[in-house]
C-alpha cells in the first residue's frame, strides 16, 4: 500500500503527545505500583515516562564487559499496538525501517516461534552480516529473539509493548558482538543512532507520530523506500 496517498486515512488518530502528558500525570499514582514487577522493570523511569510522553525517542547505552554494544530505548507510539506489531513483524515493512537490509525471509513460523534469515550490507569496510534468529512472541505484548547461527558473535534483543489509553509504549533492548574486530565506541554510536532511525521509522509507518509534522520527521528517517510499505 501507498503509505504516501492514504494509510492512515480511515482510521482515527490517538490524542498526541500534549494530551498524552497531561494523563501522565493523573495516572502516575496509579502507575507506580507498576513500576516493578516479579524484581523487573515494567514500564520505564517517570523521568524516561516524561520524555516518550513529548514525543522524544530515549536510547541509552548499556555497559557490558565484553566488546560490542547494547542499548536500551523506550518510546511512546500513538498508535493500535496491532498495528505496531503488524509492522515490526513484517520482512517487507523491514526492508523500510531497517538500514542496509537486503535478504529478509520466513524459515519457519508455527505462530508463536519464527526462524528467520537476514543479511545487512552496511557498506565498505563493515563484512555483511548474514544470520539466522529465532523470535519468540507473546501476541502484541513482548518478543524475544535470540542469534541461531550466522556470522555475528552474538546477538540477542527483546520488544515489550506496554498499552497506556491513547498509546503505547515500546521498550526495545538489543545487545550485538559482531564477528569482526571493531572498536566499541564505534559498535556502541552505530547502535545507538540505528536504533533511534529504526524506532522513528517504525513510529511514523504505523502512524504513531502524535501529529502530522512529527509522522513526516519519522518517515524522513526511513532508510528504505516508504512506497514500498504494507500492513
């Protein structure tokens, strides 16, 4: 589908980000219990909270031991989570929000465990990076994928999607080793500015954005061509 000439047409917006802020302090109270479950963060810092509800894309580095990167981001998506997830978990919305993609296939899919293979071309002097993952889903509310085999040293991310009344909120953590020498300082800003690129994407296709000049911005960061979007 054109995402230019009408994908979010028919459907009728969530309030913004200014009407997202507002409830977020009313719910505060109610949301704080929430904060920790069974010894693990639910729902991002009220201070990370406050920065996704103006719109802001939070991503953090995290510090391991070993080289590579991981990092932590947290957004606020003014959108169904079904239509989130329709595009998060679509090989032909990827080849949109995910730089460099050019394999994306289904190995295996038996509902709730995929396979799949994926080859990235980050250009000269970065090898390809050729890999199958296994993804594991809870329908529109968590996803945890795991590196199979492939050319990467390790690679391990998860997704939550957390429902709030007018958006949703997105936690995604990804942690890479590649299977090449590289400094971490470079391995760390390659992740952080490709996730932030990935996750305004992903926003802006499933129509999220919060208003019509941001869902521009979003769809601007798009490394891939948006024409060639569907949900």
């Amino acid at each position: 589908m054109n995402i230019a000439s009408g994908l979010h047409r028919s459907r009728r917006r969530p309030a913004g980000p200014a009407s997202a802020l507002c409830k977020l302090a009313l719910l505060a109270l109610l949301l704080a219990p929430l904060f920790l479950q069974g010894g693990e963060a639910l729902f991002p810092d009220l201070e990370t909270m406050s920065r996704v509800a103006l719109a802001e894309i939070v991503v953090e580095p995290i510090r391991v031991d070993e080289k590579g990167g991981a990092v932590e981001a947290s957004l606020m998506i003014w959108a169904p989570v079904e239509d989130i997830w329709a595009i998060v978990y679509s090989c032909e919305n990827a080849f949109i929000f995910l730089a460099g993609l050019e394999v994306c296939e289904v190995l295996e899919d038996d509902g709730l465990d995929t396979v799949t293979h994926q080859l990235i071309n980050s250009g000269w002097p970065v090898p390809n990076q050729d890999y199958n993952f296994l993804t594991h889903r809870v329908p529109y509310t968590r996803a945890d994928i795991q590196l199979l085999e492939g050319n990467l040293k390790f690679m391990q991310a998860s997704w939550e999607f957390i429902k709030m009344p007018d958006a949703v909120v997105v936690i995604y953590k990804v942690r890479v080793l590649p299977g090449f020498p590289a400094p971490r300082f470079l391995v760390r800003r390659a992740l952080i500015n490709g996730t932030t690129e990935m996750l305004a994407c992903i926003r802006g296709l499933a129509g999220g954005s919060g208003s019509a000049d941001r869902e521009k911005e979003d769809l601007n960061r798009c490394p891939g061509d948006i024409e060639q979007a569907t949900r």
